[in-house]
C-alpha cells in the first residue's frame, strides 16, 4: 500500500505509475492525481510547448528519421494491415460531412508547404526519375520492332518514308515535332499544318533485324522505288551513305 501525497489515500501500488528514481519505484501521486493534473488547460499547453520544441531538435530528427528507415518494412505492413482489417470503418468516416469538411480545411491551410515539399521531393528525386525513365525507355525500345515505315497524307497521297530501330516510338517523335511545328521536313510539316493530324497515317512497311545498315540500304530501295513508280514524296533527298549502299549493291548483281 502507498498514500498518495495529494489526495491523502492509501491505495495499492497498482494504482501508482512506476518511477525508477524514488525510493519505492513508483510515483508520489496516484494514476487518478497525475490524470486530473495533466487534464488542466495551463498544464496541457505547457507540455504541448515542451514537446512541440523537442520534436524540433535536430537530434529528435535524426532520432525519428532513423527509426522510421530502419523500421520501413514493418510500418508498411502494419498499415496495410490496419487499413484491410478497418476498410469499412475507414469507408463510413470518409464519408461523413465533418471528414470532409476537415480534410477540405486541411488542405487549403497546407497549400503552399505541401506544394513547396513536393517541389523539393522532385528536386531531391531528380536523378532517381531521370534514371528510372531511361530505364522506361529501354525497356519499350526493346520490345518495339525495326522496322521501314511511311507517313501517308490520306488528301494529297504524298508519302513519307523513314527508317528506325525503335517502331511506333518514332511516329510519336515525329507527331511531337510536326505538332510543335518544327519538323526538318518542310513539305510534310506544310501539309500537315494545311490538312491537320487526322489526314495522316503512319504504317510499318517491312520489319527487319535491329542493323543500322541493313535498315538505310531498305530504305534507298524503297524510296528508290516509289521514285521510279512515280508516287509523290516527302522525301527530299538521300543520305551520301545510302546512295554508296545502293551503288555498292547495283555493282554487285
């Protein structure tokens, strides 16, 4: 048994929180005293304050931020846990008019922090992105075929023929270009700007092995064709390697 030293009343030790540098090891006042005294308006703001500025602590931070690493795993888990197990009790609170109308609040009065955190995110992410879409990228030229295709102008039947190791990639690239009005391709980038995007059409022609050369020589041959065919192109003119492929080629047969 222990009295309390302020309410005067002797109560079991059970009742007493523990406090290891008393005598006994427990607290002076009972579990009741300590509660009602912490309850008080001017004692709450004044832990508040303490605690408020101790988070605030660059070792606190580091403290924090090093649990949190190292703990990454478990937290993730335990909150996937609690979210599966309290779904609908989640659901019905985010739902009610007071949630919502607190989550509204919340959101205007951090506007500018959370926009100025997520700009430092990207900034702090920066090489991660940059990485991360490189490897994107090569994950979908992989996977794209090679190919000679053409760009069909469906008004005037011009036709454009082109190369690429990197199939429907590179129509994206020419549509960027023929969009922002900057394509090499005067004619074509005329034609499009007088007919729109929808009068055009893009088609793979003939896949072949991802070769830089054997790709160039099929298309001089095409073109070549198209020309002695009569068919209107796009095309203003061949590469110096090409036309030396082709001759090279002619000499041979």
């Amino acid at each position: 048994m222990k009295k309390c030293s302020n309410c005067g009343i002797e109560k079991p030790l059970t009742e007493f929180h523990k406090c290891k540098p008393n005598k006994d090891g427990y607290h002076y006042q009972c579990k009741v005293c300590r509660k009602e005294y912490s309850q008080r308006p001017e004692v709450k703001k004044a832990i508040s304050t303490r605690m408020k500025k101790y988070r605030q602590t660059p070792e606190r931070i580091e403290t924090e931020q090093k649990w949190i690493e190292d703990n990454k795993e478990t937290l993730r888990e335990k909150s996937r846990i609690y979210r599966t197990k309290n779904a609908e009790i989640i659901k019905e609170k985010r739902n009610t008019p007071e949630y919502k109308q607190n989550e509204k609040e919340y959101r205007l009065k951090n506007k500018q922090k959370h926009k100025k955190q997520k700009k430092q995110y990207y900034l702090d992410s920066k090489e991660h992105f940059k990485k991360k879409a490189r490897q994107n990228y090569k994950k979908r030229v992989s996977k794209e075929p090679a190919c000679v295709y053409e760009i069909k102008c469906l008004v005037s039947k011009s036709v454009y023929i082109g190369e690429t190791m990197v199939g429907t990639l590179r129509w994206a690239d020419h549509l960027s270009s023929l969009r922002g009005n900057y394509h090499n391709n005067s004619n074509l980038q005329k034609d499009f700007n007088e007919h729109g995007e929808e009068a055009f059409e893009w088609s793979i022609l003939k896949e072949l092995p991802k070769d830089k050369k054997i790709l160039l020589l099929e298309e001089a041959r095409e073109i070549q064709r198209r020309i002695i065919d009569g068919e209107d192109l796009y095309n203003l003119m061949l590469t110096i390697e090409q036309l030396k492929m082709l001759n090279e080629k002619q000499e041979l047969k």
